[in-house]
C-alpha cells in the first residue's frame, strides 16, 4: 500500500490490493456453515480475480458552521456539481424529526446550497439521483417519498406518503393493533422505507424499495404507479433489502439485492432475466456503456461486463478508521471514474480506476 498527502483537507490513497475486513463474515451471514461456505467461496473468486489500480480522493467538501455528517446519498448533474444527501440536521431522528439534509457543491467542490430545507419528506437520508434533465431527485427512507425538484429547486413532483406519528399511535395504542407482518407486500402508490430510483430512456420511473417491502416499482413519467414486482426471499423475483437499483441503454433494470448477495436483472416490463453473483452484498450498483459497478459495504467495488462476468475488483476505503458501511451509494460518472457516499466515514470519495 501507497499512500500520499496532498493540501487543504484532500488526499488520495492509491491501493493496489486489499484483503477482506472481518466485518465481510457478519455481511455474509454471521458464523453459520452457509455463511462460512459462501465467504469462502467469495475469497476464492477474487484470489482468481485481477485486482484493479486505482487512485482514492476524499473531496474536501465544507458547509459553513454546519458538519456534513453521513453522507448516503451523490450524485451529479451534466455541470459538474454535486448532491450530497446526508444524515445530519439539528432536530433528531426519523418520524417526526428532521436527520437528512440536501446539499450542492459546484464543480470545484465549493459549497452552492441546502435544497429544500426543512421539507416535509427530509426525515432520514437514503439516497440522491439527478436525471438527464438536471432534476434533482431525494430519496428519503424515514419519510417514505421521493421527491423532485427541478434544477432551479423547485418542487415538481413527490411519490409516496410520510407515516405520521399520529396515524402509528392510533393504529397501535389506541385501536390496539399488533405488528404481524414484517416483511409486508406493499400497496400501490406508497412505499416503505425505499432505497434508491433510476430511469429509462422515456423517462419511466424505477424505485428499489426497500427495507420493509421487497420489491421494485415502475412508475410512468407522470408519476402513474403502473407494476410492482417482488416478495421478501431468495428465489427469483425476492428480494432481502434491495438497496439500489440503476438501468442500461436498452431499459434493463439492475437491483442491488443486497441479502441475497447478488445484482438482479429485469428487462424494462419488470420481468425477470438472470443474476449475477461474486459481488459480495451489493450496497449499490452503477451501469456504464463498458461495466457494471457493484459496490459492498466493506468498500470492495467489483467491475463486471455486462454479461455478469466479474473483470476485477478494488478494496477502497481504508484506513480511515471504519471497516464497514464504507459504501452505501455510488454515482458513476463514466467508464473509469466512481463517486461515492459513505454511511460510516463522514466523507465523499472520487475513485479513478486506471
């Protein structure tokens, strides 16, 4: 391992191999024999697989008099600048308090501005996308919505609806009804607790939700909810925590089924095509003209085409003193060059693979 400083709160690392944290046991499923068996096996695929060069860049991202905090959700827009949808704020926790905030820093990583503060669905920071049209689009996992606001930061559209804490006490104290379901199937038109939203080529909506349904939801561009597709499991069309979701050129849909420990592909009508394993859990996944970019929390990222075959693979995020959710969400900005948001480490990193 390499490494070297640079000036005014940036470095980079430049890593050419990394070994598998500890913490890649409790990812795969604790200490159970299919855990050990499924760790083992993922240890022998990258032992047989190229480690790819690359150079690691904290972006050094300040807000006046304010902290940045978790850093869940970036993106870009066809500018430059970039979103940061963080777990910070100064008025608690989800469902009823405000611990997600949006923020915009220039192509020079110059704070711009906070974007709709203290908005009714910034409950708890999951995830940020910026579409082809430079609409700015929050994904709020507290709150249940998605929102988006057009490049001026206006308002323009929101999905789902926020459980207030009204209805929960109603329903729970004063009616007396008990939690039976977990894993719920989950209604048209709301969401629970999602993760994540890509688009098609007409603008058709796809949203990854999440961490109470088990599902993926393709909404029309007017924001007509039209098919919802997937249960909690392991078969085909079940998902355990779909934490991410990205398109190609041709509308197929990539889940990041993170439980399940593999990326599922479904063509533009939500029908079932394959899946790729060897990725680890996949916090986030990335579709660029050449690749597919798996991320895992222990900060592995995996390159595969896109056929499912894994290229190479890169251990990022070390030494900065978390060993997990070092990724939770990825923006590709092209074949060779990855942002990404940390959950553990407070930061946002460039990662350029050589």
């Amino acid at each position: 391992m390499k490494r070297s400083l640079m000036l005014f709160s940036s470095f980079v690392v430049v890593f050419g191999i990394g070994a598998w944290v500890p913490q890649a046991r409790a990812q795969f499923g604790g200490n159970t024999p299919e855990a050990k068996a499924r760790l083992d096996k993922q240890n022998a695929l990258e032992a047989a697989t190229p480690q790819l060069q690359f150079t690691e860049e904290v972006l050094p991202l300040t807000i006046p008099d304010h902290t940045i905090g978790e850093t869940e959700g970036v993106s870009m827009n066809s500018k430059g600048h970039l979103f940061v949808y963080s777990r910070t704020g100064q008025a608690g926790s989800a469902r009823g308090g405000t611990a997600a905030e949006l923020f915009e820093f220039d192509e020079n990583n110059k704070f711009v501005k906070q974007w709709g503060p203290d908005n009714y669905a910034a409950s708890f920071a999951h995830s940020v996308r910026v579409d082809k049209y430079d609409n700015v689009w929050m994904v709020d996992e507290g709150s249940g919505m998605i929102v988006k606001f057009d490049p001026e930061g206006v308002v323009k559209m929101d999905l789902g609806r926020k459980p207030e804490a009204i209805d929960y006490m109603e329903r729970y104290l004063e009616r007396g009804e008990k939690v039976t379901e977990r894993y719920p199937v989950g209604n048209m038109g709301t969401f629970d607790r999602e993760t994540d939203i890509a688009w098609d080529a007409q603008d058709n909506m796809f949203v990854s939700d999440g961490y109470g349904n088990s599902r993926v939801v393709k909404i029309l561009k007017d924001g007509t909810w039209v098919k919802a597709v997937g249960t909690h499991g392991s078969g085909d069309n079940q998902f355990s925590t779909p934490h991410g979701i990205s398109t190609d050129a041709d509308g197929n849909v990539y889940v990041a089924d993170r439980g399940n420990f593999r990326i599922q592909v479904y063509d533009n009508n939500l029908n079932f095509k394959k899946s790729y394993g060897g990725v680890g859990a996949p916090w986030s996944v990335q579709v660029t003209p050449k690749y597919i970019y798996s991320g895992d929390g222990t900060g592995k990222i995996y390159r595969l085409d896109h056929e499912g075959k894994l290229l190479g693979w890169a251990q990022t995020g070390l030494g900065q003193g978390q060993t997990g959710c070092i990724i939770h969400e990825m923006h590709a900005v092209s074949d060779n060059v990855i942002i990404r948001g940390s959950c553990s480490e407070w930061n946002v990193e460039k990662i350029t693979f050589r």
